[in-house]
C-alpha cells in the first residue's frame, strides 16, 4: 500500500553491488482484458435435389469485453485445422463464404484474436442433398416411397407410375 494505505503497490530493490534498482507497480492502474465473440452462418442448412455446392455466409463478431486494437479473424470451414480465410481489421464483425461440395453436418470455427486474447466459436451446418429412394420427397420427385423399384407405384425415378385404362395402383409417398 501507499502512504495512505488507499493505492496497492509493489515494491522491489535489487542489482548488483555497484547499482541499486528501485521499482514500483502500481496495482490501482491494472486493467483487465475481456473478449467474446459470436459466429452465425447463413443460410446454415439446406435439404433439396439442389444443395450441392453450397455457399454459406460466416459471420463473426465481438459481442463484448474490454479489449482493444485491430482484430484478427481466422475462419476454418470444416473445423480441419486448415484455415480458409484469416482477415486482421479494427472492424468488431467480419465475414467469410465457405463452400462445400458434400453431404453431412459441417462444423465451421473461428478464432478471434484482439489484444493477446484467443477466443473461439462453432456453428453447425446441415447438408442433405435428396436422393430417389430416400423417402424423402424433394424438389424433382413426385414420390418417393424409400425404395427404386418399378411396379409398385412409385418408379425407380421418383415419379408417379400411371397404371393401364381402368386400372389403380395405390401410391405411397
């Protein structure tokens, strides 16, 4: 403490014989550093004959905390270790376009650094793409009854199947 018990400080002396070194650090005059962040994709998802490729937007920003100074943005679209894009501005939000060229639920990252500080978020992504004999009725198909088998309906291209003059076949979609 200071002289009026109000201040922490710190003190140390030492060197060697010939110098003596003083110093003081004052506690009162600390700052703590904050950040956090949030990452959002747009579109996140997609389900249809007409998925692939597909384009999402990333988007990060500083949603709080103290820290100061330029930001760098790291973007690792498949959460691979291999970054896509790294961008270092003093803007608090930036983007960046992953493409994905398969099926599945893709885990995007991104790292935000700002003053020494490391923070990290994740975002999901679906794909599925249709296919016949999914038993899933997508944008091409007018049924689709889990299977590719003709004569029962539902051909083997997920189109209706138009029975003979007088005849009915029951549809399964």
């Amino acid at each position: 403490m200071d002289g009026t018990g109000t201040n922490p400080t710190y003190a140390w002396s030492g060197g060697d014989s010939a110098t003596e070194e003083l110093g003081w650090i004052d506690f009162s005059k600390a700052r703590i550093v904050t950040l956090s962040i949030n990452l959002a994709a747009a579109p996140n998802s997609c389900v249809g004959d007409t998925c692939l490729p597909f384009s999402s937007t990333l988007t990060a920003s500083k949603s709080a905390g103290s820290a100061t100074g330029d930001i760098t943005y790291k973007f690792d679209c498949e959460n691979d270790g291999t970054y896509d894009g790294q961008y270092t501005t003093a803007n608090v939000s930036q983007t960046h376009i992953c493409s994905y060229l398969t099926n599945g639920t893709k885990t995007a990252k991104v790292e935000m650094t700002q003053e020494g500080i490391i923070k990290t978020a994740f975002v999901s992504i679906f794909i599925q793409l249709t296919v016949c004999g999914d038993s899933i009725v997508s944008d091409a198909e007018t049924c689709d009854d889990g299977g590719t088998v003709d004569g029962d309906g539902c051909d083997s291209s997920c189109q209706i199947e138009v029975a003979g003059e007088g005849n009915w076949v029951e549809v399964n979609p």
